[in-house]
C-alpha cells in the first residue's frame, strides 16, 4: 500500500522520481576531492544523501547501483591546515594529480590514498559498500576517452555554453580540455593550443599561483589518461561516461550559472543526454561556522564513531530537508537534543509512544530509514545523557550494575544480548565524549558531604523539605515520580521550586544547575544521596 505522502521522508520523494522516469537501472553517484579530510559535512550532500536514496531505491524494487568517485585527477593546490608536512619539501608537488603526491603520512601509497582511507575504512560502518571508483584511474583506463573527443569535436559549443550561461570570458580559439605536460606532468599550466582531430597540440606557458609551468610544448593523443577535461565539462562526463541518474551536491554548485547549470546545458547540447536528477545539499556548520577539510576544522567519520552510534549521524541527515542547513555542536546541549530524537523516533516505531499521526508516521520512517540493519524488538532505552550522568556519577559501570540502577529507574524487562551491548557501547561514547568534548557545566564532580556554605545560607524551611526528600528517597520510587515528589515537598515548605532546585544542586555538585535532578539521583544511588544530605543539618 502506497504511504500517504504527508507520511514520506524527502528520501521517499527522491525515489518516487525516479520511479516516474523509469529507467531500466538507476545509476546513483557520490563524488569528492581528497585534497583534504573528509568530513560530517562533505558525508551529507557525497555520501549520506546518495547513500539514503540508493538503499530506497532498492526497497522500492529499482534496479540501482552506487558509485562513489574519488576525484584524484585534481591538482594539489595547497596544503591544507592541520598537516603537518615539510612545506618546502611539498611544493615540488603543487599541481601534480593527488593520485601521485606521497602520502603526507607513512602507510599509505599517496596523497589521495591517505585522505580517503577516513571513508573507505569506516563507510560499511555507517551502511554502505559503493562501487569505488578513482578518477584517475578512469581517465587512464579510457573510460572518457568517447567523452573527450565528443566535447573536442565540440569545442565552439563548449565555448557558447561558458559565455551563455556561466558568464565567463572564454577565447574564440578556447580548446576545453587540460593536457597533462609530458614534461612536468602538470595540467593547470598547459594550455592546448590546436586539435587536428588526432592529436592535441599544447604549451606548458601559464603560471599558477600554486605552480610553475616549465615551457614544454608538444603534442598528445587524447586518452588513456593524457589529458583531462576542466571541472565543469569533467562533471558531465562522468555523468554521460557511467549514465549516472542521480547525484547530490552541496548548494554552491546550483546557484545561478553555476556548474549545475552548465552542466546539464552540456549534457543537452553536447552528449545529446538528459542530465540526472539532483539535489542541493545544504551546509553542515560547527559552532556557527561552515567545517572546511581544507582548514581542518572537521569532524571525520572515524572521530564520529568515537562519541555516537552510526545510525544517530543517519537519523540526523534523514530527519532534516536537504536544504535545510544544519547547525550542530558537540559542546552544547544540541547533541543530547539529537540523540533525545533518536529515542523518541524509535519509540515511535515499536509504538510505545504516540504524538499526532502524521509526526508519529514521520519520526517511524525517519527511524527505520536510519537503521543499518533491519529492526528487531524495542530494545530498552539508555539514553545519551543518562550514560553521561552513570560515567561521570557511578563508580562501579559494570553491565549488572547498571541493571541494578535501570530497575530503580523503573525498567523492569529483563536485557536481551543486544541492550547489553548497546548499553556498554552506550557507556564508551560518553567516555570519549566526556573527556574530548564536553563543556564545563555537563562535566560533575560529586560531593561527599554538603558544603559548609551552602548550608550556613539555608533557612529552616529549606533544611525541613532537604530532609524531606531523604524520606522520599527511601520509597521505591522512580526517577520521574521523585522528580515530581521534589517539586511537591518544595511547594509544601513554602520555597519556590526553581530554588530548590539549586539547592540541591548545589549540595550535590556545587553547581546552579546538572543533569534532570530525579534520574541523576537514581543514577548516582539512593544511599551516597542520602549520605550527602545527611550533611545538612
């Protein structure tokens, strides 16, 4: 049965597209420069989002395939923040293919191959096994030798598309290709100069900011990898080479007369093809600020995996429009916010929570679509934030002993294997999120008596619902019933809630403020509670 489309994710949208152009194989392509590292925001628009729309193509019964293309032809222009690399030593390579500059690191076999290890190691973890694919490689196997000679042969179309539509200021004689100098073995300072209809003629005369020519002046067949086509024509060609029908890109490239836009007027008018369907992605930012591998201000897949779970990164991309930019913080509360989500989502799923229908229908697709693997039975719930509060508040983080806490919160299923796991995983991320990203005020140190202050400036009301809550706390009570019971005794004691509050923050941990007080005493154990409320007296 069809979902009603108020029930659809933008992923169920993507594909019912592609449905309608009924295409025999959907071909789906991701595509990225290792220049620098790969990061959570080039995972959106060249990984997730592809990702996403090939593995519902394929439950929606669409014969696909999904390549991932690591554009190692480019030049190395620069030498990105956060390498620490002998710059003198590496500028003899500025300007060469990133498939040829050695590795920045021992271990691997080049430039390119030291950068794209962070996602060819770790994809599978977050879902997916591509079809990989080098840039390089392809143009020397000839697999764009056919599209090379089609925009060759069309040289003056080429050159009509770039002054009609991106503007730019192209020469009459403009040859759109780049000869790899047979001397320098640059691209970027050649310019070809003639096409006979069998071989291109060049000179390496034009310097770069990045780059020397080295006046060679020669002539090359145009395959197996001699020559490549610039950026804008090499775009399509891919897309005519390996009948790509769908990609997504970061925002940047459909803005007016931009590579999109140039891009599919060449598929039109050049490859005499339909261009595929696409997507703009928008940016993923860091504490406000847009994540640049280049810069290396990044989060990579790899540091992903060390404070959250896979399918929380998928859960965040499914959940948000493509072109809704992200704002995301790994030292505010907006990621507990994110991973509260996720919870919510699959408690939606297995039914145990309910909001209107069509956000419950929403978040249920949502958290399907984040799964790697198909849904079993609820598993109990241990949230992020709760992990945080056992890690920092309980010394003794033994599975069993968690057991035992989880049952004064009110959980009383018996763990499968899976919880088990997912709880101790749970447990390890917020160790490493603890001790590499958490802001002052989540990190508690618990006190062993009340301090002195604190207690010399409580009124005589406040001590009375103080002792109150130790005789709450001698109830078996869960964490929501003694938060409540909290604001119950203040009430009761004439002291304004909030205050109290604080008050028992600030007995607890010295702080204003923590962690929802009535699970935070649940976690951190009824009896160091009292005995830290003994204290005050």
């Amino acid at each position: 049965m069809e979902k009603n489309i108020e029930h659809y994710t933008w992923i169920d949208g993507i594909v019912n597209e592609l449905k309608a152009r009924n295409a025999k194989k959907h071909v789906i392509h991701g595509m990225w420069t290792p220049s620098g590292y790969f990061h959570i925001g080039n995972a959106r628009s060249e990984l997730m989002t592809p990702m996403l729309v090939f593995s519902t193509a394929k439950e929606a019964g669409l014969s696909a395939d999904f390549n991932f293309f690591v554009d190692d032809f480019d030049d190395l222009d620069k030498i990105p923040g956060g390498i620490d690399v002998n710059k003198e030593e590496f500028s003899e390579y500025l300007g060469k293919p990133l498939y040829e500059v050695p590795s920045p690191v021992a271990g691997y076999k080049s430039w390119s191959d030291y950068f794209a290890h962070d996602i060819k190691d770790v994809a599978e973890k977050f879902g997916t096994r591509p079809d990989w694919h080098s840039s390089y490689e392809s143009y020397r196997k000839g697999l764009y030798d056919d599209a090379i000679r089609i925009v060759l042969d069309n040289s003056k179309t080429a050159r009509n598309i770039m002054v009609r539509v991106a503007k730019a200021q192209k020469p009459d004689d403009w040859i759109p290709i780049m000869v790899v100098c047979e001397n320098c073995g640059r691209s970027a300072t050649t310019t070809a100069i003639e096409w006979t209809g069998d071989v291109v003629k060049y000179k390496c005369f034009q310097d770069r900011e990045y780059a020397k020519s080295c006046g060679h002046c020669g002539e090359v067949k145009p395959e197996k990898g001699r020559v490549k086509l610039p950026w804008r024509l090499h775009w399509p060609a891919t897309w005519f080479a390996f009948g790509t029908t769908f990609e997504s890109a970061g925002k940047d490239h459909f803005a007016s007369g931009g590579s999109v836009e140039t891009g599919h007027a060449f598929m039109r008018e050049i490859f005499k093809t339909e261009p595929p369907y696409q997507v703009g992605v928008e940016f993923v930012q860091i504490d406000g600020k847009k994540i640049s591998g280049s810069v290396g201000n990044v989060i990579s897949l790899p540091d992903w995996l060390e404070f959250a779970e896979p399918e929380i990164m998928r859960f965040l991309y499914v959940s948000y429009q493509p072109s809704t930019a992200i704002e995301f913080s790994l030292q505010s509360n907006k990621f507990f916010l994110l991973t509260d989500r996720y919870d919510e989502a699959e408690r939606c799923y297995y039914g145990s929570q309910s909001l209107t229908e069509k956000r419950t229908e929403q978040l249920k697709r949502q958290y399907e679509l984040a799964q790697i693997r198909q849904p079993g039975k609820q598993p109990v719930q241990f949230s992020y934030s709760t992990a945080a509060m056992i890690v920092q508040a309980v010394p003794n983080k033994s599975i069993s002993n968690i057991e035992k806490i989880l049952k004064t919160m009110g959980v009383t299923k018996e763990l499968t294997e899976y919880d088990r796991k997912r709880i101790s995983l749970r447990i390890e991320l917020m160790e490493k999120w603890l001790s590499k990203y958490a802001p002052e005020e989540i990190k508690i140190k618990i006190n062993q008596t009340a301090p002195v202050p604190v207690v010399s400036a409580l009124s005589e009301d406040e001590k009375s619902a103080v002792g109150d809550v130790k005789k709450a706390l001698e109830k078996n009570i869960s964490e929501s019933e003694l938060q409540s019971e909290i604001y119950e005794i203040a009430r009761s004691h004439n002291v304004e809630p909030k205050k109290f509050f604080q008050i028992l923050y600030r007995i607890l941990i010295t702080k204003d403020y923590g962690p929802k007080l009535g699970p935070f005493m649940i976690a951190l154990g009824k009896d160091r509670v009292k005995s830290v409320l003994n204290s005050v007296e």
